[in-house]
C-alpha cells in the first residue's frame, strides 16, 4: 500500500497569513495527488484534484502543485472560514489512501 | 446539483449485519463508478470500496474484504454497502462518494455505523 504523510500535523495561523500544507508518498503516484477540506462535523469537500486543478467553485487562494512523491497545497491569504483539517489522497492505485490530516487553527 | 444521502445506520452488536444505502440525485449515476469512504470517530479517513458504473469492476480494503458487500441500482440511482460480521473497529462515519477526475468529488452527509454490545 502507498502510505501518505502530511506535514505538519497541525499548524496555528492569523488571518491572511499564506499556509503551506505538504504530503509526501512512499512511492511515486505521478500527479495522482488530490486534496480535501474538512469542517467538524461535516463531510470532506474535494479542493485540489491531479495535483493541481481546482476543482469547480474553490475559492483561488487554494493551490496545488508537486509530482511524483512530494506535494503541496498552499493557500495564499487564510480566511477565517478556512479553519478546518485538510487530507491529501492519492488515486495512483488501490487501496486508495489518505494523508492523516494536517488541522490548521487559529492563531 | 449532485446529491448524495446515505442511510441505514445506527447500533449494531458485534458480529452483527447492517445494509448502508445511498440515494443518488442530480447527475446521470449510471454514468459515474461510486465509493465508499467511512471516518472513525475523531480520526481520519480511509477509502472501504468500489463500483464502476457498470458493476463489472469492484474493489475493497484489505480491512472488509469478504465482510462486506458493494453493490448499485442503476434503475433506482443507488448505492448499497451490505456490512456482515461486523466488528468495534467498523465504527465510523460512511460517506457515499462520487468521483471527479480520479477524485472523490461529491460526498453525502454520512451515516454512522456504532459496532457495541
């Protein structure tokens, strides 16, 4: 199985601050890398889908980039509603797994 | 606009049986393959199995391979996770997914599956 690892675990940020989220692969996936938002108690919302496209209605501060095993979503100036735990997947192959999430707080 | 609504959780003793189902709205669902992906209480999230939009491709997790069951009807747009020998660690939160790209797109809201005696 691939094993994905995110870091960091957790991150504290202000409002505005740009934040670098990273997910690295045991194994290269090639751009098959995708990356989710989740709220408490909500279910998981696609963000960033092949590594770097923006899924349809995501605000533009989100990004993605990155190939083979190393990978990372930036979001260029936090919003509030931004608070959240994000989880990078990757879709190379099955099983498909997940990062262990990285929960961005307020500073 | 895409819909997903699970049902069929709720408490179930070890060793126990419980039929998930996921009604499908908003899109042509015997176009799309569908998932399953559950959340334990307070962890992450790991994928649990696949359809193709056909039925002729499916695939499991390691973790429910011969417990559990996927399966659709395209005629009624659902999706159905027949879980058998249930154990403490199927608890979790299942999400039916629908996939964009090679991604899981579209999410239900959840249903919570309890495994406890």
């Amino acid at each position: 199985d691939i094993q994905m690892t995110q870091s960091p675990s957790s991150l504290s940020a202000s409002v505005g601050d740009r934040v670098t989220i990273t997910c690295r692969a045991s194994q290269s996936i090639n751009s098959y890398l995708n990356w989710y938002q989740q709220k408490p108690g909500k279910a998981p919302k696609l963000l960033i889908y092949a590594a770097s496209s923006l899924q349809s209605g995501v605000p533009s501060r989100f990004s993605g980039s990155g190939s083979g095993t190393d990978f990372t979503l930036t979001i260029s100036s936090l919003q509030a509603e931004d608070f959240a735990t994000y989880y990078c997947q990757q879709s190379y192959n099955t099983p498909w797994t997940f990062g262990q999430g990285t929960k961005v707080e307020i500073k | 606009e895409v819909q997903l609504v699970e049902s069929g959780g709720g408490l179930v003793q070890p060793g126990g049986s419980l039929r998930l189902s996921c009604a499908a709205s908003g899109f042509t669902f015997s176009s799309y393959s569908m998932n399953w992906v559950r959340q334990a209480p307070g962890k992450g999230l790991e994928w649990v199995s696949y359809m193709s939009s056909s039925s002729s491709t499916i695939y499991y997790a390691d973790s429910v391979k011969g417990r559990f069951t996927i399966s659709r009807d395209n005629a009624k747009n659902s999706l159905y996770l027949q879980m058998n020998s249930l154990r403490a660690e199927d608890t979790a939160v299942y999400y039916c997914t629908r996939g964009v790209s090679d991604a899981f797109g579209y999410w239900g809201q959840g249903t919570l599956v309890t495994v406890s005696s």
